[in-house]
C-alpha cells in the first residue's frame, strides 16, 4: 500500500506552527500590562502627559488627576508634561513600569522654579476591616513639616516634610478616623478631615499642598483622593 506523507506531514506540522505563533505572541509585551495615573499638584495651566511622545492624558488641571490609564508593562518610557496646548515640556522622567503594577505620576514643584515627575508604585490591596491612607506632602511653599494625628493619636501620628510620603497606614473607620493636620510651627491652626469620608476596604491618597499665591501663600491645604 503507498503511503501518501505529504498530508500527513501538515498534520504533523500544524500544531507545531500553531505553537511556534502562540509562543511569539505570548513573548509581546501587549498582553504584559501596567496601569498609571497622572495627578496634576501644580496650580498654573492644565497638563498633558505622555509616555514615550504618546498623549496619555489630556488637559489635566490642578487638583485633577487622570483615570488609571493600561500601557504594555515590563518597559521603560520616557514620561513627560506638556502645557495643554502647546509643546513646552514641564517636565520629564524616565520609568520601567512593571507588568500588573499600578502607578502615580505626580506632576509637582520642588521649589518656586523646579517642577518634577515623581512616579510611584500604588498599593491598591484591600484591607477589608479597615481603611488604608497614603499621605504625600507636595506643599513647597509650607513653612514647616507637616503633623498628621487622628483623634486619638494612637492610629495616627506622623510627621512630613516637603517630598516624603507616610507609606500606607491602616486605620479603623468611625469617629476615631478624624484627621487633624497642622504645621508645626502653627499649632494652633489645624485643619481637618472628617471621619465620614473613610469606608472599610478603601485606600486613599492625601495629598498635602500649600497655596502659592496671594495673601494666603503657605496656608496648609488637602486633597483626597479615592483609589479603589
């Protein structure tokens, strides 16, 4: 009986190429994906923002930031702020974003002259029980580092200069959540935040800023930000 080979070497052969596609496919970064946002703690013109020249996120203004935008992970980019509608680059940063991670771009000044990029990893793990906080100080124009406590003190008690950030702090919801922040060379001025903004199973960013302008330049202010 003659044997024909020919179809059964297709046979044969189309798993293999089957495979060999998978495989190429599978070592393409564009099912590899990263999350970032950008936050806007600036407040002059709306930004745009960019990885690697590629607008991201368009007319970001102060006190604003972006949804968590997906771009392929494992990569570095060039991130970037552009003045919405022009091409004046802010400021710039280089960045490996890794796969299944989440990401902050915060777009801020250091000094009256120096506005940067900082870019950091979130963790947006849940704490069922509790609240979790991230408390960032981007007040350049503060006077003084910044005191964090809540009711009671025992959850609570930080202090923050100028660039530093709390990390993540459990705290448990209910009245003993009420946030006190001062300067600390003005003690008796305090402002607050109350206990009612924070639910079991949240995470949450604070960002601390100063007013840089007017009569009210370096008056302590605060921004909450919900992440999940």
């Amino acid at each position: 009986m003659k044997i024909r080979l020919f179809p059964l070497i297709k046979i044969l052969l189309f798993p293999l190429i089957a495979f060999l596609i998978t495989s190429c496919v599978k070592s393409d970064n564009l099912d590899f994906d990263t999350k970032v946002r950008f936050i806007n703690a600036i407040d002059q013109r709306p930004q745009d923002f960019y990885l690697n020249n590629v607008k991201s996120a368009t007319s970001i203004s102060y006190n604003a930031n972006s949804e968590y935008i997906v771009a392929a992970g494992n990569k570095e980019y060039t991130v970037s702020a552009k003045t919405t509608g022009t091409q004046s680059v802010s400021g710039t940063s280089k960045y490996l974003f890794s796969v299944g991670k989440n990401y902050s771009v915060y777009y801020h000044k250091k000094s009256e002259t120096d506005s940067v990029l900082h870019i950091l990893e979130d963790n947006l793990t849940p704490d069922t029980a509790n609240a979790r906080l991230f408390f960032i100080n981007l007040g350049y124009t503060l006077n003084s580092k910044v005191s964090i406590t809540n009711e009671k003190s025992t959850a609570l008690n930080i202090t923050l200069g100028n660039g530093e950030n709390s990390g993540y702090r459990i705290i448990p919801i209910g009245k003993n959540s009420k946030l006190y922040l001062n300067l600390i060379d003005s003690a008796q001025v305090i402002d607050t935040i109350s206990y009612t903004n924070f639910f079991k199973g949240k995470t949450y960013t604070i960002i601390i800023d100063g007013v840089n302008k007017g009569t009210s330049k370096g008056k302590l202010r605060e921004r909450l930000i919900v992440n999940n």
